[in-house]
C-alpha cells in the first residue's frame, strides 16, 4: 500500500515536471514583466479627485503620459500640465501599483489601491512631492471613464 502510495506520487511530482512551462522573460525591468502577469493595467483612466481631473494613457513605447485639468475643467480643454514618460511601479503581489511622473524635481504618483485596509478607501490616490521628498498633495481619486 505504502509503496503504491510513494510510486503515485513520485508519477504525478514527474508530471509536474514536464509539463511546467517557464514564462521568458525578455525585458531587463523585472518588476513590469512579473506584474503584467497578475494585474491588467488600463490603457486609459481618467479619475477625478477633490482638486484635479487627471488622464492617464499608456504610450505605444510602454510608458505612461499625465494630462490633468482643474477639477471643473472639460476633458477637451487644454490640459493645464502633461508629463510623458511615467513608469508603473508595482507594490507587492496583491495587485497594487502606481504610475511615476517626474516634473521639474517634483514626483507625482498615482497609486491604485486594489488591496486595502478600508472597503471605503477610493480606487485611486494621487500623491505628489516636493524636491525634497516631502509630500505636498494627497487627494483620493474615483474614476471618471476607464
């Protein structure tokens, strides 16, 4: 009994073996790669917090581009700042993430909260920071259109 038992499963653990498959890895950036996989990140949202209406759109490089507008503002306006070239940053394996812009020595992150402490907390959290990493603005986002 004990021998058909080990035979079983020493079979089915050479299975298992054969038919893992490894998933290549051909970007040098570990963290976009091994995120891809868990969470699909939305080509476009545009979330409306307490002070701004913030668009965020992935660009055929793979990098993100920040247009934002007063919070009164129509989307078709002019926006009132764009910054090209943010990175989306994972934050752990739950989901998390946020998107990082840099502008003139500030950084703006805009962080989606899939994991949280609270069922209250909002979709979406805009933070920016100084030069001096000091936070200036933190404001909860909902999403407009995604």
């Amino acid at each position: 009994m004990i021998k058909s038992f080990l035979l079983g499963t020493f079979c089915l653990a050479q299975f298992s073996f054969v038919y893992a498959k490894e998933v290549p890895n051909e970007s040098k950036d570990h963290r976009v790669v091994s995120y891809a996989t868990f969470q699909k990140v939305p080509k476009t949202v545009i979330i409306k917090t307490k002070k701004f209406k913030i668009r965020i759109d992935k660009q055929p490089n793979g990098k993100y581009l920040y247009q934002s507008w007063n919070a009164n503002a129509k989307i078709t306006a002019k926006p009132s700042m764009i910054i090209s070239d943010g990175e989306l940053v994972p934050d752990g394996t739950g989901g998390n993430y946020y998107i990082d812009f840099n502008n003139q020595g500030y950084s703006y992150q805009v962080w989606r909260n899939y994991l949280t402490d609270s069922p209250k907390k909002a979709p979406y959290t805009l933070t920016v920071n100084d030069e001096n990493g000091r936070e200036i603005v933190r404001e909860d986002g909902q999403v407009v259109k995604n």
